[in-house]
C-alpha cells in the first residue's frame, strides 16, 4: 500500500481530460482497493489541485459510485479555492448533506482545512486566549533614508509622499466603513484613490485593529531612517486610529532595542539588503519581546499583507497545542512543514526556544558578518554564505534541527494564514538591477557596506552606494 501511496501523490493531472485522469488512475489502483478507501487515500496523499480532479475521475470509471455526505463536504474544502467556507458554513454544509456534525466528522474537516492550507475552518481553542496575553507586531523598514534636507515626507513610509497613507478615512471606522459599502458605485478616478488607500500599510493595520480590541499592536520602525515630520504625521495618524479601535498602538523604534550592538547595528545600514534587515529586525524583535517584562504572554509578529485575524482564529486550538508543547508556530506553506517567517507566534514561557532562537539566529548573523570581512573585494562566496535577501531566513534551518521539528507534516508547528505568495518563492527571480537582488558584506574595518547588485549595479563588483557613504545614524526622539 506505500508503494500505491507514493504513485498517488506522484499522479500528474496538469492539462489532463477527466477521462484520461481516470484511466491512467486506474492503471495504478490495486484491484482489491475498495472505492471508499480510494477517496480516502485521495484526500489523505494529494494536493488540493489534484484531488477533485481525481475524486471526478472515479465517477467517471464507475457511474455508480456515489460520494458519502461526509466526502461530499470534504469535496467541497478542496474545491474552496477562494476561501469562502467558513467554521459556520462548514456546519450549514453539513445540514444542507443531513449529515450530524460529530467530533470524528468534524475533525476530518478540520485536518484536511490544515493539510490544504485553508485558513478559514479550524477547531476552536477549549479556552479562549484574551487581548492581554499578546501583543501584534508589525515591521516597516525602508530602503532608503527619507531626505531631511528637503524634508518633504508626510509619513514614514518609503519616501513619505504616498498620501493615502495619511487618508482621512482611516482614522474612523465608520467613515471607513462606508467607503468600504460604497466601493461598487466610485467613479474612475474615485476607484483608483480608494485602492491605493485599501493597500497602505496605514489602512491595513487598521484592519488588525478592528478584529483585535484591546491589544497592544506594535509598530517597529527605524526612526534613522525618517525626517521628524514624517514620524509626527504617523504617530498622529497611529493614536487616532489606537482611539477610534479601542487599542494601544504604539511606534516603536528599533534603534531602542536593548539587543543591537556591534555587528547586528552595523548591518542595520541602509547600504545593506533591505529584505536582509526586515529579517534580521523580526529575529531581533521576537528576542526583545520574549525577554521584555511589558509584553503578553504570546508575541506575534505579522507581515503586514498577512490577512487580519480575530484572536479566535490567531489562537485556534491547533495553534495552541504547538504552542504548549514546542513554544512556536510559522506560517504554513506548501506540504512537508514547509514555512515562511511572515507569521509567527513564540509563547514567552519557554526558555528553550529563547535560547535557541537567539543563538541560532542573532549569534549566528553577528558572527556571520565578522567572519566575512577577511576576503578581499569581489571575492565569491556560495551561495549560504551570500548575505542577501535569503540570508536570515536560511538560518532558521538549523533553529528547526536545535528544535528538533519532527518530519512528520501534521506534527510539524504552524499555522495556516491568508497572505500573498512569497516574492521569494523558490529564491526569487530578480534582475541584477533590482534591488532585491542585493548582496553585502563589510570589508576589513570598514563600517560602511559594499554593495553588489542592486543600488549599486552601475559599479564593477562589490562597492560603497555612493550616496550612503556619509550616511551616519541619527535617531529621532521618540514621543
């Protein structure tokens, strides 16, 4: 039966009739498999792409065969590929088939939902986690520093002149509200403004803030890399929003964390891989909170064009149960405990998983980039040596091994979450222009990093962004 298990979750039906899925299938089922026991098999090895095409495939070979109510509703979760089915309409699916919803029938759901990657049907946690036991946090960071000189910013954001950053809506959400009902009828020129604004970083985590009353969310910035004015206008527009949502929202600035110094406060130069800082400043953040005595008991942090949770979803039972036992989640992708670092919770209360992650992690990047400082300009490096967009990210291979993840996918702790694909999928494919592309290291004792690619693609190799090298770190006050 592994041998069938294996051939199953190999089946190709890219671009295939039904009719051919069908006979190719059969070619490979043993012929004392049951047809249950097929559709069984079918949800339990194979992709949710594959798996109506297959269960469709059956019918075709054997007209007679009928789905039982309960593989009917499972059917229809592989087929969501919008997400529309809900716990709730999960149960009206089970009236619609007149099926009782037990505890058996129920989890089948709730594990294929999770096998799938469907965030919206889920077990409900026995005991509810409440506001005061997490804190969100989200991460800003630009690429480059906003021009004081000029200083013409208007909020944090890139260069500061995104003004739907700033929209008026946002600060309330019965305003917001209402643009929101009224999308359908906007003109033109309205419709272009309002979808600008439904993907600032501002109206998103206003959004958190809805479904998160009175949580501490948490804005991490780098305070080095704005004008004053700029701060002022998104600290207004962060308190109008922590009022009118019932949070506290606050701005904090990474130049006040307690853990950078040396090596890690150097990398935070805008010279360096911007996709490198973000990860590193996750890493950084998540090490802070799990040793601060001002957070919850639960530190989340979130890439902000994750889709917003309530706590019920945050802290649905599965998550909980990885949480008590391993202190973690990730967010969840693919099969086989593949994951990204776009979502994660860390439970404060488990040493272990501080120590490792600090060690694996920060330990790991600050040795990491004193090591590289002894080979000479344009040296080459493989590729795991390469501090780049990946850089960070790939350290969390050996933070899984320390934390001895199990192989088995069901096992394995994350969390499933509605959020784009990673531009990084795969490694990301990037012109050597684009700054995404960028590599660095510092050179000798030099504090200023050399660049490849990217900003610095008009030089021959590795070398200084001109515009940076008299780049020095000011802070900003903080309110």
């Amino acid at each position: 039966m592994s041998a069938f298990k294996r051939k199953l979750r190999l089946f190709d039906t890219f671009q295939k009739e039904t009719q051919n899925i069908a006979e190719e299938l059969f070619e490979i089922v043993p012929e004392t498999l049951e047809l249950e026991e097929l559709v069984h098999l079918i949800f339990e090895q194979c992709d949710k792409d594959d798996i109506p095409l297959l269960i469709d495939a059956i019918s075709i070979a054997h007209p007679s065969f009928t789905l039982s109510p309960l593989n009917k509703i499972l059917k229809s979760i592989a087929e969501d590929k919008e997400h529309s089915i809900n716990n709730k309409s999960l149960i009206a699916l089970f009236e619609k088939h007149e099926l009782e919803p037990d505890e058996e029938k129920l989890t089948a759901c709730y594990d294929l939902a999770y096998r799938l990657n469907h965030p919206y049907i889920y077990r409900l946690s026995r005991s509810a986690v409440v506001s005061s036991d997490y804190h969100l946090n989200f991460l800003w960071v630009n690429l480059n520093p906003q021009d004081r000189v000029k200083d013409i910013a208007q909020n944090i954001f890139g260069n500061g002149l995104d003004l739907s950053e700033n929209a008026e809506c946002i600060k309330d959400p019965q305003k917001l509200r209402a643009c929101e009902e009224n999308e359908a009828s906007l003109d033109e020129e309205s419709l272009e403004e309002w979808e600008k604004i439904k993907k600032s970083f501002t109206y998103r985590i206003s959004k958190w803030a809805d479904d998160n009353p009175g949580t501490q969310i948490n804005l991490w910035y780098d305070s080095a890399l704005v004008t004053l004015k700029a701060q002022k206008k998104t600290f207004e527009m962060m308190a109008m929003i922590s009022e009118s949502r019932g949070v506290d929202l606050k701005l904090k600035d990474i130049r006040q964390l307690p853990n950078i110094s040396g090596e890690i406060e150097l990398s935070l130069h805008p010279g360096t891989q911007v996709y490198y800082r973000v990860d590193l400043l996750k890493a950084l953040i998540a090490d802070h909170m799990m040793s601060s005595d001002d957070s919850g008991k639960y530190c989340v942090f979130s890439d902000i064009d994750v889709q917003p949770m309530t706590p019920r979803q945050m802290f649905d039972q599965r998550t909980v149960d990885y949480l008590n036992s391993v202190g973690y989640v990730f967010n969840r992708v693919g099969f086989n405990g593949n994951f990204e670092n776009s979502f994660f919770i860390f439970d404060r209360s488990n040493e272990f998983l501080k120590k490792v992650h600090h060690k694996a992690i920060i330990q790991k990047a600050a040795a990491h980039i004193t090591s590289m400082r002894r080979y000479q300009v344009n040296a080459t490096f493989r590729s795991e040596y390469i501090l780049g967009a990946y850089f960070i990210f790939g350290l969390y291979t050996n933070f899984r091994r320390k934390m001895k993840e199990p192989y088995d996918d069901n096992a394995t702790p994350r969390k499933v979450v509605k959020c784009p694909q990673s531009q990084f999928i795969f490694g990301g494919s990037f012109s050597k222009s684009n700054y995404r592309a960028e590599e660095f290291r510092f050179i000798g004792d030099s504090n200023i990093p050399y660049t490849l690619y990217g900003r610095n693609s008009g030089s021959y190799g590795e070398g200084q962004i001109e515009e940076l090298i008299e780049w020095k770190p000011d802070p900003l006050p903080t309110e």
